[in-house]
C-alpha cells in the first residue's frame, strides 16, 4: 500500500480493512480458490473454504465485496462463483419484476385516471 502522503514516514501502520478480522487470515489463498470446474475433488475444497466463512464475522462484508467487484473465481463470503452468479441473476430477475409491477401499476393509475 502507497504511503498516504509522500511527506509520511515509511512505518505508519496499515489503516485497518475489513479483512483483518476474517477467519481465513493467515490461511493459505490457495485454499479459496479450489482448482477445476465442477468436478468433485473441487467441490470438496471449496466445501473446506466454506467452513472459514461459516464461523467468520465479516462474512457478509466479503460477499458484498465478492459483488461490486464483481470477483470471478474462489469462494468469497461463502459462496463459490457458481452461487454468487446464481444470487445476482436472482436479483437481476426481482429487480426486472418489480420494474414491471411498477410500470404495470403506473398504467393502471393512469388508465384509471383517464376513465374517471
């Protein structure tokens, strides 16, 4: 990380981040990024990965981080990209719904305004 000014001193201390208080600190990274696509032993790993985030404190944190970052692979807030890319088509598909619920609504309110 860059130093916060080119006039601070090199051992400023990090300023604190989310992650510092996950349970996966210190944990090999490779572990959340299980290696094939689909296959049993990677499902197995990313199953392993999950336990940290099953007990981790931020876990709702590294999800919301794993979206609007839009991460592509590992297991991040304890979902694999599989199950992230499920969640956002399914909040795609409520949003697309309620659009509709509300332009239908909006017809209707005008419709009934015109036949009044």
């Amino acid at each position: 990380m860059p130093r916060p000014s080119r006039y601070a001193p090199d051992n400023l201390p990090r300023p604190w981040h989310w992650s510092d208080d996950a349970k996966c600190v210190g944990v090999e990274t490779a572990v959340f990024f299980p290696v094939g696509a689909g296959g049993v032993p990677a499902q197995m790993h990313a199953e392993y990965a999950k336990t940290f985030c099953r007990v981790c404190p931020v876990q709702a944190t590294c999800l919301a981080h794993a979206l609007t970052s839009r991460e592509e692979y590992g297991v991040w807030g304890g979902l694999d990209e599989d199950e992230r890319a499920e969640l956002l088509r399914e909040v795609r598909r409520a949003a697309e719904r309620q659009r509709r619920q509300e332009k239908a609504a909006k017809a209707q309110a005008q419709e009934a305004a015109h036949g009044a």
